[in-house]
C-alpha cells in the first residue's frame, strides 16, 4: 500500500482542494495558511482567479440556492451558512436576494410544515408547538411567516394561540 504524502506545491494543493469542493477565496487562503507561506498564496489565489477557478459570487449562488431548495432553508439560514463560507456581506446579500426571486419562501416553509406534520406524534401539545416552530425558526424563516402558517393549520390552530413566537425568534441565534 503505497501511503500519498501532500503535494508541497501551493497551486497543486488548492487544486486539489477545489476539486473535492468549492471554497470561497477566504476559506481557500485559511486553509493554504496552515501548510504555506503567505507570499506563495496570494500568487496561487490570483492565478486561481484568473483561471476562473475561484469565484465568489458564483460560489454564494450556487450555494444559497441549493440550501433553499435542497435543504428547504429560509432566507435567515441560507445567509448564515454563506457568512460561514466567509463571504463578503454585499455577496451574501445579491446571492440571497436572487435566490428568494427564484424560489418562494412562502411555498418553502408550507412544504416543511407539511412534512413536519406527519412526523409529530398526536395528540398534539404546546410543548410539540414550540418545538415545532423553534425547528422552523432555526431553518431561517420568520417568526410572523411561521404563525401565518401555523394558524391557517386547522390541526395546529387550537394550540397555537399559545405560543409566543415573538419570544423565541428574539432568541435566534
């Protein structure tokens, strides 16, 4: 069994880290940081660039678009997740917005609601409410979309007078 030993090249490195990914231009540098000196990243993320191996933007769309339509996450998550990605603020946002053009968050959240629902176990309590709703809240839609939804639930709508989505949506991480 031959073992492999990493490349010691910069450039074959991140090739071969993009490969396996896409990384956004800060996280490629991060990662390149621990293992070369920054004079040879910079040389490496502009050759990059200009062979159009790193791109941001395309990066945050593609990437915010399938966490909302694979993940059925709300505008709120899909930001977090990109800032994640540690891209810039102005991308976050274009790549969000065209996102939402694109897919209807109001549909998005009504299907998870509808899958979560055939999961709760009846009969169905305050506590399985809150739960519920937190879970939403987590997957990045918003306190006010949730309750519309929620209401407009007959099954849902006689515990949901109780529940204060105004207190946990505060509480979002």
């Amino acid at each position: 069994m031959q073992s492999r030993s990493a490349p010691s090249n910069p450039f074959q490195t991140a090739l071969g880290m993009l490969a396996r990914r896409p990384y956004s231009i800060a996280e490629l540098r991060r990662s390149l940081k621990k293992k070369f000196p920054a004079a040879d990243i910079a040389e490496v993320i502009a050759r990059l660039r200009q062979l159009g191996y790193l791109d941001d933007q395309k990066i945050a769309e593609n990437y915010a678009l399938s966490l909302a339509q694979n993940r059925s996450y709300g505008r709120y998550r899909v930001r977090r997740e990109l800032k994640n990605k540690l891209l810039d603020s102005r991308i976050v946002d274009a790549a969000v917005e065209k996102t939402f053009e694109s897919v209807n968050e109001r549909q998005l959240l009504e299907r998870v609601v509808d899958k979560k629902i055939r999961t709760l176990r009846k009969p169905l309590t305050r506590s399985k409410l809150a739960s519920l709703c937190q879970g939403l809240i987590r997957r990045g839609f918003r306190a006010d979309d949730i309750m519309r939804v929620v209401h407009a639930r007959p099954e849902l709508r006689t515990v949901s007078e109780d529940v204060d989505l105004a207190r946990m949506e505060e509480d979002r991480c």
